[in-house]
C-alpha cells in the first residue's frame, strides 16, 4: 500500500483524488494501493510513502527493533540511505506526552539500533534526498506505518516523494518580513525549486501588504505589485518596487513587458473569479514561473484545483502542479515552472 499525508481538513478530496480502494487511517493519513511514485503526485497528498506496511510495538526500543529486522535484508547491503522519522498533522499526544516527542525518540533510538549492528550502515546514513529512504510514520504510540523505497522522478525533474521530511518545507523565521505571508510564497518557491533571481520582473497580484513582493525583491527582481490597498513601508520605499493601486483582475501588464519572469497572486477571491483570472494570464501567456493561490470551493475542492491544472497546460505550460501545501489552508497552490510551449498564434499584447 501506499500512505499519504495530507491536512486532515481534506482527506475526504484526497480520497476522491486517489479513487477506488483508498480509505483513511487516521487523521491526515490515507491509504492507497500501491502505485509507482511517478503515479503517486495528487494534489491534495503532500507525501508519500510507498509500499508501505504497518509495524507494531510496546516500546520504542522494541518498535525500533521490528523496523530493521523487517527491512534487514534490503537494508544491510546499502551503502546510502536517509532515514526519517515523523508523525502526521493531526495534533495528537499519547499518554506520556506528544507523539512528536516520541518520533524524535524512535529516531535515536533507531539511529542506534543500526550502529549498533552494523557500523558501516550506520555511516551509509545521509541527508541526500536521491538515497533510497527509509521513512517511519509513528501512527499511534505503538504503531508506524514503514517505506523503504526510492523516490521516483517526475517529467518535470521532480521527486516524489519530494525532498522535504514528511512534506513540510522547514523555514527559518525572517522578523524583518512585512506580514506572515511570506511563509507561504517562500514554501511555494521551495516545491518548484527555483525563485525570482536578479533582473527578473515579478508582478505580484493582491501584494498588500507585501510579504510576498518583499520575497522577491530580497532576490534583485524588480515588483509590480497590485492592490488597492497599502505596502508595507518596507517594501513601497524599495528602489526596485512600484505601487499599481488597482484592481488585478483587470490590471495587465504592458506591451513590451510579456511575459513577465513571474507572476505570483495572493488574491483573496470568488475561487470563480480567480480561476478565470489565472486562465487570462496563462492564456495570454503573460508570465514564464507562477505561484497562484487559488482559493477552493467549499462543494468542490478537487474538481476546482482539477480545471486549474487543466487550463494552464493546454494554455501551453507543460511544467504545472498544484499542490495543497503545508501553509495553504482553504487553497491551493498553482505552481507554473520554464514558461509556455512556442505559442502556436502571436502572445497577446495590451497596453495597461
Ligand atoms: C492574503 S492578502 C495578500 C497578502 C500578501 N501576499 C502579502 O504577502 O502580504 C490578499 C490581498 O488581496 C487583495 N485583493 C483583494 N481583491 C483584490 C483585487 N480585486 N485586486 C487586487 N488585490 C485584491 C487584498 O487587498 C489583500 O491585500
């Protein structure tokens, strides 16, 4: 089987994603059958751990002990392997304190369990996210969800399972950021693996109060930003930002300007409403990267992010996901990546 980790608020679309056979473990953990990793990205599962099997056990040393005597004949001959070790979203604590505090402790005490067996296995333990994973699930106090596989490769170049433990991209705080925001831009550039750089320009939709246009000026880009409402001194005083205080849904960008290196868009709309606008500038073909929030229907949160995905690859980017992140709540992310394809008619100019 295969287990995904999703935000617990939405197993029941990540069950519609996954289809027939799939049903949930407990809160934020669903299960699937087995499926190669290359067929194991869904938008609302954020993680992956493949052929998965359950192992049970009274204590931690005695958990960590069934983990390695199942895998010890795959595991033995390895010379890298990463070992994580985590727990679901769901807030939960045992009867002796947090089940985090636990995994933490699985993990020395698994750490441990290796060297001691075999100290060139040990040393085989690495950080590399290409290594074959050996990935623990604590479920429950006394039972984990165990994967011992390679992630697989995407067309895109993405891994699944991706590189971050458990799918939680893990950043530093930045007190100097102008709003909380930018957590969510910054784990969006983290999926895609590339940001604004130097020179690019960058138009950010609904960019008060400027988390997000701030992100991409710390990089050298040059910002649009549109919103009717006020920037954060920080980022309006910044040589590289200018201030559109209009509407973005019928702002666009200039001739001579398109596409843009990024479009991003924090928009808090109509999920209607924002779907056509993400549909206008990719069929235009107005931007090359995007990271767009797309808030979903409450009555249909699969089949919303679903005609996303959809519209912007046949607007000819073939480099698009959507992912329901870590720090999305009744969104998801469109992550666009390398542009369109050779627009088979002119790219649409229009003067602002
Ligand atoms: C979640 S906030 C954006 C936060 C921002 N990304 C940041 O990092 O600080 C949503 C923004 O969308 C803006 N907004 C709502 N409707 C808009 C519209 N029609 N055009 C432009 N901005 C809009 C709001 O003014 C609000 O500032």
């Amino acid at each position: 089987m295969n287990i995904h980790l999703c935000d617990p608020a939405f197993e029941s679309s990540l069950l519609e994603e996954l289809g027939a056979g799939a049903r949930r473990v407990s809160a934020g953990v669903v299960m699937s059958k087995d499926a190669p990793a290359a067929e194991s990205d869904f938008i609302f599962s954020r993680h992956v751990l493949l052929g998965a099997r359950w192992v049970q056990a009274s204590s931690v040393r005695a958990l960590a002990k069934a983990v390695i005597d199942g895998l010890w004949p795959a595991l033995k001959a390895q010379m890298a392997f990463r070992l994580d070790v985590f727990t679901s979203d769901a807030p939960e604590s045992s009867g002796d304190g947090p089940l985090e505090t636990r995994a933490a402790l699985l993990r020395e005490v698994l750490t441990d369990e290796i060297r001691t067996r075999r100290r060139a296995l040990f040393r085989a333990m690495t950080e590399d996210p290409t290594t074959p994973r050996l990935q623990v699930l604590l479920v429950e106090r006394d039972r984990a969800l165990v994967s011992f596989a390679s992630a697989g490769t995407l067309p895109s170049g993405d891994r699944v399972p991706s590189d971050f433990v458990a799918g939680r991209v893990v950043l530093p705080a930045e007190p100097d950021a102008p709003s909380r925001a930018y957590l969510k831009l910054r784990e969006a550039l983290c999926w895609l693996g590339v940001g604004p750089s130097a020179g690019d320009r960058v138009v950010d939709l609904g960019a008060s109060p400027g988390g997000w246009s701030w992100v991409a000026l710390e990089s050298g880009a040059t910002v649009i930003g549109v919103d009717k409402g006020d920037m954060h001194e920080r980022v309006l005083s910044h040589p590289g930002f200018t201030h559109a205080r209009t509407d973005g849904f019928k702002w666009a960008p200039e001739a001579g300007t398109i596409p843009v290196d990024w479009l991003l868009c924090d928009i808090i709309a109509e999920p209607d409403r924002s779907l056509a606008l993400l549909q206008r500038w990719a069929d235009a073909r107005w931007f090359r990267n995007a990271v767009f929030h797309l808030k979903l229907r409450s009555d249909s949160p699969l089949s919303l992010a679903r005609t996303a995905l959809a519209s912007v690859r046949a607007a000819g980017y073939a480099d698009v996901r959507v992912k329901h992140l870590l720090y999305d709540k009744s969104e998801v992310t469109v992550l666009v990546r390398g542009g369109a394809s050779p627009a088979e008619g002119a790219i649409v100019a229009v003067s602002a």
